[in-house]
C-alpha cells in the first residue's frame, strides 16, 4: 500500500498573545473593529497540513509520498522532509511563487487568530494524482487545499478507484456544498472537528447525524474532550486524549492525530488502538511549539503508549513487523 497525502505546504509563523482576545473585542461593534496584539515573540516554523500529516507518518515509520506545490523557498523544507524520511518527488515547485506561509497568534486560553497567504497553494492543481498509477490498494489523503484542487484529487480517487480520507478542515468556507457532499459520500473515511461539522451542516443543508453517516467511517474531534470513532453498523467507539506534559502549542496537533489515524487504518489496526495511537501522536505535537518539531522514535511511542492506555499486543506487533 502505497500512503500519500496531498494538500498544503506552508511556512508557519507562530505568535503569542499575553492575554485574552475577549478582553478586546467589543460585540456591538465587531462590524468596524480594529485590534492590534502586542505578541512576545515570532518563530518561522515548517508547517502546511499535508506536511505535518507526513512528517507524523515518517516518525510512525512510514515513508508517505507527498503531493502537494510549494514556492522557490522550498529547498530547506524539502531536505527536512526528507531527512525525516518522507518522499516528496511528488512536490511541484512553482517557480516565481513563495511558498504559502500562515501567520498564527495564540492567546493565553489557546484560542488562535489566523491568517492565511496562499502562494503556491493557489496552484494546487498542477499537483495531479493522474500520474502516479494508483489503484485499489492504496489510499490517498485529501487533506486542505485550493478547493479545485481538492475536488480534481476525490475526481482522481474515484476514477482509480482509490479509497481516500477526507479532511476538509480549514477550508471548509470555501468549498461549495456540492464539493463538500461529494468528498463525504464517496469517501472510505471522512474527518473533521465538531465545529467543522457544524459549519459543513449548515453549507450544504444537512444535519450533521446524516453529514457523519454518508462514508463508512466518520472521525469527529472534540479537542480535549477526545474523539467519536463512527463505523457503519457498529456502535460509536469513543476514544480519550493521551496525557500530555505540558500544553505548549495545539497548533499541528489536528495534523498529527490525522497521521496516527492514517496508520492505524493502513495497518488494519482494531478502531479502539487506531483512536488511541492518533490521540497519542497528537500528544507529541501538543508538547512542543510547532507542527513538525516533536521527535519520538517506535520503542518511544510503545512505551509512551503502554503507560498512557497499556500495552497493545497488536500495535508491537505491527511496529515489528
């Protein structure tokens, strides 16, 4: 099986707020508002989600074939990538652009203002999955990117007949009802975060029980509250956050959950250990500030898995094997 994942690549430059943006948002005139925050610091980190979720895949011991477009400056990321043990011959580089690059503050309460250039992003298309001869036994990840090009990838999938996941995450405003239908119903599994089904309900007309129900597998993250496993037919599995150290940046964390995940479907692993090895990865990313900054190596996660949810005979033996 061949696992790759397509989407956005971006640099990420990461702030913080010391307060609270509630503490500055006036509600009766949020139509002609005008807020500046002071941030202690900025850092230029890797990041783009189809990045994070492969770089995640890498350290789980997979080699991921990333396909995505990136601007001039992407040589650096490319060699970290790499050395990290991702394949990113699939990466177009569109020359005369930068590399797309998303500016996150966080405040004290781990709320997030972002925003967002697109770059080389804006050329997703040219990042096609026509060539590559996928089939049956694969699975390709239809993570956020330009809209058109993320309806040309589901497009791709179901010519080939290749199961895919969808992620729709933050680019959920800007995908058409039609768009956001067809990538669910036609999906092997669908994922996004309760307020993401929120707002995909309230596009396309349908509540979110039948949004959950159209793929045979449906993933719903609730942040600290943990995650709902849905398999047709099957009751709900309801799966817990791995204990963390310390919270230092959730950003990437969605991402990293998404490379857990990713595993344990391409290993077959049972849903309840699937859950638990996706919170667990997620844990990782939370720990440290950024979305590709966190290292751990097999016998590490084993063991950190072992002590957070107790030893799993199937995970070591899909780590050995």
């Amino acid at each position: 099986m061949r696992l790759v994942v397509t989407g956005s690549l971006a640099y990420d430059y990461l702030m913080t707020f010391p307060g609270r943006f509630r503490d500055h948002l006036l509600q009766d005139r949020m139509n002609r508002m005008t807020v500046s925050f002071l941030v202690d610091d900025m850092r230029k980190l890797r990041g783009g989600v189809a990045g994070n979720i492969t770089y995640s895949l890498a350290l789980l011991g997979e080699r991921p074939l990333l396909v995505a477009t990136a601007g001039d400056d992407f040589e650096e990321y490319r060699g970290a990538l790499e050395a990290a043990g991702v394949d990113t011959s699939g990466v177009r580089v569109v020359s005369g652009t930068l590399t797309a690059s998303c500016f996150i503050n966080t405040d004290q309460d781990a709320n997030q203002l972002v925003a967002f250039y697109a770059g080389a992003l804006a050329h997703s298309q040219l990042a096609s999955l026509d060539p590559l001869g996928l089939g049956p036994s694969d699975l390709v990840v239809i993570s956020p990117a330009d809209p058109a090009a993320m309806e040309a990838c589901v497009a791709s999938c179901l010519k080939a007949r290749v199961p895919y996941l969808f992620d729709p995450g933050k680019q959920t405003p800007r995908l058409e009802a039609e768009q956001i239908l067809t990538g669910m119903k036609t999906a092997a599994v669908v994922v996004g975060n309760d307020y993401e089904f929120g707002l995909m309900a309230q596009k396309t007309g349908q509540s979110e029980a039948a949004l959950q129900a159209f793929a045979p597998v449906t993933v719903v993250t609730k942040g600290e509250l943990g995650s709902t496993i849905l398999v047709r037919g099957q009751p709900p599995v309801e799966i817990p956050t791995a204990p963390i150290g310390e919270l230092v940046d959730p950003t990437g964390a969605g991402d990293a959950y998404l490379a857990g995940l990713i595993f344990g479907v391409a290993h077959q692993l049972a849903w309840p250990t699937v859950g638990r090895v996706a919170a667990l990865t997620a844990a990782y990313a939370i720990e440290q500030r950024g979305c590709q900054e966190h290292h751990f190596t097999r016998p590490q996660f084993l063991a950190r898995y072992a002590k957070a949810f107790g030893a799993s005979s199937e995970l070591e033996r899909t780590f050995a094997g």
